[in-house]
C-alpha cells in the first residue's frame, strides 16, 4: 500500500504551541478515538492519523483527518494543570476532536499528527489491536508503561529528568508526550512488517486485562524498552511460556518494576524507595527481584544496574554459538562484530551464574559485549528452552533493532548500522519461532466399567497421542461431562487439570509419543451418559481433527452393582 512519508517526520513544535493526547492507549478497529488538543497561542490546526509501517520506506500511511485533510479548526490554549498532593499530573483537557478507525483498520502503531497551518506539529500515539478471534503468528506487546515512566511533560515522571522535572510515585495516560518514544521499536516494527510477517500489536495495559490474550499466537515479541509491568503481566509471560508460547524480548530492562494500575488503568504506580503504602502483598511495587521473582528466571538474563555511564558498543559473536540454526546463511564467523547495536541498560548473565544455569535457565548465547563485569555493561543475546518446549530469545540491548532497519524518519537521525547479516539471524530466529507448526492428535478414551451403580464410582482412562510431524505444545484435554456424573478426582504426571470445566494442560507430546490421564467419576443419575474427550493446541494446525474427539457410554442403574471400590 502506498505510504507518506510525512507521518513519520520528527515533531516541531516547539514548548506549548502545540500538543495534545487521547483517551485511548489502545482501541479496536471500528472504535472511536477522542483528543484533547491545546494550542498556544490560539491557531488553526488539524489532526493527521497515520499508521506506522515498512510501506515500500515510506514508514507511514495516512489513514485520515479531522476535521479534513484540507481544513482545520481553532485551537485555544488549555492549562497545565496544577500538580496533586500526591505528585499526579493529569492534564484533564475536554475533548476536542474525534477520529472513527476504519472498520478493517489493521492493528498497529498509530501516531496521532497535531498540525498548525504552519506545518509544526506535535504527536501522540495510539496502539490498534486486532478483533478478538484474529490469531496472528505473532503479537507484538508494546511497552507503554515505560513510554509514561519517562513521560515529563507537566514536571513529573518516575524520573527525576532535566529540565526540572521531579520524581513521582505515579504518573497520568492523560497528557501529553513530552518525550519522544518509539526509538527502539520502530525499526523492529519497519523489519517485521517489511519481512510480510503475520503480526498484530497490544499494549502493556491489554496484556494486564486480558492475560489468556497471549495464548494462540506461535511468539509473542516484547518490542523496545519495557521496564515497568504489573504482577498480571508477569504471570501471564510465564503461563504463556509454560504453555509453549514462544516469547522474544527485543529489547533489555524488562520486567524490572513492579507497577500497578489506578483510575481504571490511566494511572501507572511505582514506589522504588520501600515505602508503597498498600497492604496488598501481591500488588506492593518494587523490584520484582525484590517483591516477586528475577526477571531472569522469565527472560533468561537481566539488567544488572551498575552507574549506566559507559558508551554504545558492539555485539561480538560467540563461537561456540555457530553451529545453531539461526546463524544459517548469515556469513558471520568466528571473529564477526556486530558494530553499534548495545548501548546502556544492558542485560546480561548475573554474576556468580553462567550459561549452563542462569537463573536455572540453560542459556545458548549467540552474542556477547565484555566491558568487564556485570554492572560495568556486559551484554548478551541469548535463548533458552523451556520445559514446555518454548523457546525464549532475549536481545539484552536496547539498541539491539537499530541492526534491523534504519528508522530516521522518526527519531530524524540515521543511524546507519543496519547489518544484512544480523537481519538474515533475526528472520531465522522469527521464522523458528513464529512457525505454525502441524501436529496429529488423537483421543483415546476407555473406562473400568461401561456398567456402574449410581452413587458409584468408577474411572476412564483418556489416552492424548501425536502423530506428527511437528511435536504438540501447548496441548489440551477437554472432558464434557454430561448430567448424571461428577467429578472426583484426575491422576496424572503430564495433566494439570481444573474442574468447572473439566480443562487439562498437557505436557509437550513428541511425535509418536502420547501422555495419558486416569479420571475417577461418579454417577449420581440412573440413565446412559455420553462423556466426550477433545484435544487441541492453539499453536499448531491439526489437519484430521475429528480423530482429536472421542465418546464413551457410560450406563448407570439405580441398583449398585458388584465391583472393586476405587482407591
């Protein structure tokens, strides 16, 4: 699709003249978007809608205008708003305009354009997300926790920055940027979507209301600088990890806050100093190597802090890292550096541990920067694999997609260390891990007793094997219990199983391999009962899924008959 170029160029405006926000950090297609749009002095403006992607290097398309492409309409100055007791700034403007998403609008990162007649502008982004049902290969979480932990704008972020800005606690969605975001993510997405992957976008605050929206992608990518998640989220990594989702961190600091939301979301809360008030144990904000786990028993490595004083530098490869699949065709050898792609915040194995465990994690590590320890800005790119069967890729350098794609139209600097040999590494990587892979599965189901007396029990034993090719992660059973009989318990070492409704996450199943789980029952109605068996994975396509469905009769009388209790 053809693209403009305009929507990708670096902001303007200068101080107030112009600036704005929106309601929405996230929106559907179909939705309505609202803005909040101050200029001054009063001016005429408009605002420009782009979606940001490859688009034959045009890195934008305008998606529309309002009020038009060609009008505008005046602005008036709005206030900065006074700061609350609490350190919270929140512009709190009206609504000044709207703009309705296109009905197939596709998911991605939206930049908001607010444009004076004189062409300077201000911008502010929204993330569109893909209708529910539409399973892309890959999601894409976007870090905007982090985009508003280093938001100033109003003299408050979680950062004491310069330009007076002081230190708070907590800090708004609503207002505006006074920080420019996106630099560590744009080139990744300019490459994603140049390389025709199938690939959708959710932000920090989806994945926290809705963690099962992990689940049925092949990866899930975490782009740039993604510091600060919720305990929601975490645990949602680590569920879709252990369910065989493919998880790649394309950045580094991840998952190190512990935040919380308030105000339904448009406010982000930390504490760093101990002092957080709340007595919810679960939600206190912290450090999670602190308040919860290492981000390194998720990530594999992790930022180890240090004076974050040294300068960019180099990824050099491991040799004994050759021989691994992603390094097919890329021309690297033994003695190849990757120039310019680890800058500070690095991450990195923790110190008294190594590849062979770290954080219990056995690490392959494919790239390496020594400055001397791991709080003097040692890097790493690493994967490990867990016992689910996912694989987890961590770049440990924010710069680390400055290899990937040159994104200057956005950030307006060219940074000029795109390495072909590092792009053809990351396309097999996300090629590996985005692959939707095919499984056979079939469903055996037999009981002890085809005859049981009511207010007895009586056991079926369901049999989930796999015929290949590929091997089934993230596999489930399902058992439909008709009326008449109950639950009484599972055993089973591959089958981790919840009652209402009778739901099993199985272990990985090899190719030629099955796993089995035995189901003790109770008839508590006279009649014949029809139990049904499912199996399925999200992650993989079955093509004879019928065999992944199978009955047993179950007849029940109201007199008890002769057989064995069960134990």
């Amino acid at each position: 699709m053809p693209g403009t170029a305009l929507g990708a160029v670096p902001r303007s405006a200068v101080g107030r003249v112009i600036e704005g926000y929106a309601s929405e950090t996230s929106a559907l297609p179909g939705d309505t978007l609202h803005f909040h749009v101050s200029t001054d002095p009063a001016a005429a403006y408009r605002v420009e809608v782009y979606r940001l992607g490859w688009y034959g290097g045009a890195g934008a398309r305008l998606i529309g205008c309002t009020p038009s492409c060609a009008g505008s309409e005046l602005g008036r100055p709005l206030p900065v708003p006074v700061i609350a007791a609490n350190g919270l700034v929140q512009a709190g403007w009206p609504v000044t305009d709207t703009f309705a998403l296109p009905a197939d609008a596709t998911s991605g990162y939206y930049r908001i354009r607010f444009v004076l007649l004189d062409g300077r502008d201000s911008a502010t982004y929204v993330i569109v997300r893909a209708p529910a049902g539409d399973q892309a290969a890959i999601l894409v979480q976007v870090p905007v926790n982090t985009w508003q932990a280093y938001n100033g704008w109003g003299g408050r972020s979680l950062y004491n920055l310069a330009g007076g800005v002081v230190q708070a606690n907590r800090v708004s969605f609503d207002r505006p940027y006074g920080s420019k975001p996106l630099i560590g993510e744009y080139p990744l997405v300019l490459f994603l979507e140049r390389q025709g992957y199938d690939v959708s976008y959710q932000t920090d605050l989806d994945t926290d209301s809705d963690p099962a929206s992990l689940l049925g992608h092949r990866l899930v990518i975490v782009a740039g600088h993604s510091e600060y998640w919720t305990q929601t989220m975490r645990n949602a990594f680590d569920a879709a990890r252990d369910a065989g989702i493919n998880l790649a961190f394309m950045g580094s600091n991840a998952a190190y806050w512990r935040a919380r939301y308030e105000d339904g979301g448009r406010t982000l809360v930390v504490y760093k100093s101990g002092d957080d008030p709340i007595g919810d144990q679960s939600q206190r904000t912290g450090l999670f190597r602190v308040v919860d786990h290492p981000e390194c028993e998720l990530i594999g490595i992790q930022h180890q802090g240090g004076k974050l004083n040294w300068p960019s530098g180099d990824y050099a490869v491991v040799p004994s890292s050759l021989d691994n699949s992603w390094f097919r065709g890329t021309g690297f050898d033994t003695s190849s550096v990757v120039r310019g792609v680890v800058g500070v915040e690095t991450d990195t194995i923790p110190r008294a541990q190594s590849a062979d465990s770290s954080c219990g994690n056995k690490l392959t590590v494919f790239f390496h920067r020594e400055m001397g320890g791991d709080t003097f800005g040692n890097a790493d790119a690493v994967a490990y694999t867990a016992p689910s069967g996912a694989v987890v890729f961590a770049a440990g350098s924010k710069r680390f997609a400055l290899g990937l794609a040159d994104g200057s139209l956005l950030s307006g600097l060219g940074h000029g260390l795109v390495d072909p040999r590092l792009q053809r590494f990351v396309s097999n990587m996300l090629d590996d891990l985005s692959a939707r892979y095919v499984v056979d599965l079939s469903v055996a189901l037999s009981t002890t007793r085809a005859k049981v007396g009511v207010g007895r029990t009586f056991k079926v034993v369901a049999v989930v094997s796999n015929g290949g090719p590929d091997p089934a992660s993230a596999a489930t059973l399902d058992l439909a219990l008709p009326s008449g009989l109950t639950f009484v318990r599972v055993a089973s070492t591959a089958a981790k199983c919840t009652i209402t409704p009778l739901h099993c996450a199985l272990s990985q199943i090899p190719v030629g391999s099955s796993v089995s789980a035995v189901f003790t029952l109770r008839a508590t109605t006279r009649g014949s009962h029809r139990l049904t068996g499912h199996a399925s994975t999200l992650i993989a396509t079955d093509p004879r899924p019928a065999s992944a469905i199978r009955q047993v009769t179950i007849h029940s009388s109201p007199a008890p008959e002769q057989e064995t209790p069960s134990q």
